[in-house]
C-alpha cells in the first residue's frame, strides 16, 4: 500500500505538470515530463555506479563517455546544418566556447558531488537553479513579467522547505566523521549549481534570441534547433571534458574499472544522458531557462518517491510542503507569462 502511494504522488506531480502546461501543446507536455524521468533516471544510475558494489568513481571520465555518445548521436546528422547557420567560425567560437566550458564542468562536478552526497541532497542544492537562472537571464536582457516573480519566489521557498526536510534527516544520521565528505560534496554543488544557469541561459540565448532584445551578433539571422544547437556544443564539451579528466583522474584506473557488471550501467548512464541532453534542450526551447528549470526541479521529489516506493525512505511533512509550493510557483509562473504575452499581443503598435 505504501509504494502504492509514493507511486501515485510520482504520477500525480507529473500528471499536474501536464495540466500546468496545457497551453503550450503536446510537445511542450511531453517533453517536460520526458525530462523529469530522465533526470530522475540517470541521477539513480550515476549514484548505483559510484557506490558499492560498483564502486565506478571516475565521474569526469564517465561525463567524457557521455560527450562522445552526444557528439555520435547528434553531431553527426546536425552539426553541418548547424555551423552552415552560424556562418563564421570566429561567431562559433564567441558564442560556443562559453558553453564549451561551462557545461561540462557543471555536469563533472554534478557527478563529483554524488560521491560524497547522496542523490537527494545533491538535489536539494539544484532546488536553487531556478531563482539564479531568472537573475542571469534578467541582467542577460530577457523580461520577465513582474508577477512572474512571484512564481519564481514561490518555487525558490518550496525548494528551501524540500532541503530542510531532506537536511535534517540526513543530518540526524550523521556521524563526524562524514563532515567533511559532505562539505566537499556540497561544494562540487553549489559549483554545478552555477554552471548549470549560466549554460542555461546561453542556450536559451541561441534558441530564442530575440527574446534577448536581439542584440547579440549575428542574432537576428541565427536561429537554431535544439538538436543543432546541441550538435555545435558537442565537440568543445567533450574536449573540455578530456582535459579536465586528464588533470583530476587517471585514464587507466577508469579503464580497468569496466567490468562485466559495471559496463551495462555506463552503457545505460549514456543512453539517458543523451535522453535528458535532447529532451531538456527542447524543454528550453519551448518552455524557456527559467520554467524549465522549475519544472526540472521536480526531480527531487520524483525520486523521493521512487526511494519511498522501493529503497525504504521516508517522505517528510517539510518535503510535501515544499513539493505544494514548487508546483504553485510554476503554475503561477505560467500564468502571468502567459497573461503578459496576451497583454502585450494587443497593445496599439506605435
């Protein structure tokens, strides 16, 4: 009856999404809850692979692995379509060497703080994203309407009630001894969480950039797909990747690791890399930086759920209230986006 129950939250947070999302089409529905369940996916994978009896601690080499996978799947149909818009490769250059090296490292230092966290409070932490990708993106040039801060604040108080119930229960099991473990988890984090609005937001910048005002260069001829988008970003990461692994982990170690029993974890781990990859780049596209940050912060209690169901973990009061809050932020959210943009389609052309 119990994992009946988680199940049920699990399915109604997603079913809810869809609601919320209605007016944005199948598309937009379908992606985001694709995104959600791949997050929530490749979060239980990354963290089985790291702890016994896998044990599989080479996480920068492992996001290498992840990188090659993208670079096949997607740079080989869309990369020449995509640098054939960008015209230029100074402007490739200019616009995907930030990317290059933000994204890469946000999700190495993603994979580096499961090793000392667990998923749940590595997520907590990412319960941020969505208030420091409205910042970026506002000081970037893009608007948002005045009540749509008022979702976003919301979200934000939700992810602070999620982190004190998923703290403190931590908290209460922890020994002395693990401290520092989790301040240098916390610390690859809180690094992640960073890199994770700054990459957000410069792809949102790509795929919408007259969003932007439209004054960056070259914005009002580009216009990519997230596919090409992502197959232009591709090369740059997985070499970023390479030299970050070459510094912190040795190539051989990883090698030898890949056992039997450890190879179908990593093949899986890249199959939903390259799902979550897909899925939340068209999330961007049809949703925005900050709403599908929101949304994406639904994960956290998706695998709660799925931890109640199957791993024996209690759901708290805290976490439930913050879940509450986050779904009203991102319905408010939509409403006053959506409101704005009907306000503004029918003001007199000057």
């Amino acid at each position: 009856m119990k994992e009946l129950i988680a199940l049920g939250v699990a399915a109604a947070i997603l079913g809810i999404v869809c609601v919320t999302l209605r007016s944005r089409g199948l598309r937009a529905q379908a992606c985001a809850v694709g995104y959600i369940v791949a997050l929530v996916c490749l979060q239980l994978v990354m963290k089985q692979i790291s702890s016994p009896p896998y044990s599989y601690q080479f996480p920068a080499w492992l996001t290498v692995l992840h990188y090659l996978t993208l670079s096949i799947a997607c740079g080989v149909p869309f990369f020449k379509s995509g640098l054939a818009k960008i015209s230029s490769w100074r402007r490739y250059c200019a616009q995907f060497a930030p990317i290059a090296c933000s994204t890469p490292l946000c999700i190495v230092f993603n994979n580096q703080a499961l090793v000392y966290l667990g998923a749940g409070i590595n997520a907590v932490v990412g319960t941020l994203t969505p208030a420091n990708t409205a910042v970026l993106q506002h000081f970037l040039g893009r608007r948002l309407a005045r009540r749509s801060w008022t979702g976003i604040t919301m979200a934000w108080v939700g992810g602070y009630f999620i982190a004190q119930g998923e703290l403190s229960a931590a908290g209460s099991s922890q020994s002395s001894a693990q401290e520092s473990m989790v301040i240098t988890g916390l610390l690859y984090s809180f690094a992640a969480l960073l890199l994770r609005s700054l990459k957000t937001v410069l792809f949102d910048r790509l795929i919408s950039p007259r969003a932007y005002g439209g004054q960056q260069e070259g914005s009002a001829d580009l216009s990519l797909s997230p596919e090409e988008a992502l197959a232009l970003q591709t090369p740059g990461c997985a070499l970023v990747a390479c030299c970050y692994a070459s510094m912190v982990e040795s190539s051989r170690g990883a090698w030898e690791k890949i056992t039997p029993s450890v190879a179908p974890l990593l093949i899986l781990s890249c199959v939903l890399a390259l799902a979550l990859n897909i899925l939340g780049m068209n999330s961007i596209a049809l949703l925005g930086a900050t709403s599908s940050q929101m949304i994406g912060k639904l994960n956290i209690v998706v695998v709660m759920a799925l931890s109640t169901a199957f791993l024996g973990e209690v759901m708290h009061l805290e976490v439930v209230a913050g879940t509450l809050l986050v779904l009203a932020g991102i319905w408010y959210f939509e409403r006053a986006e959506t409101k704005a943009k009907a306000e503004h389609s029918v003001l007199p052309k000057l």
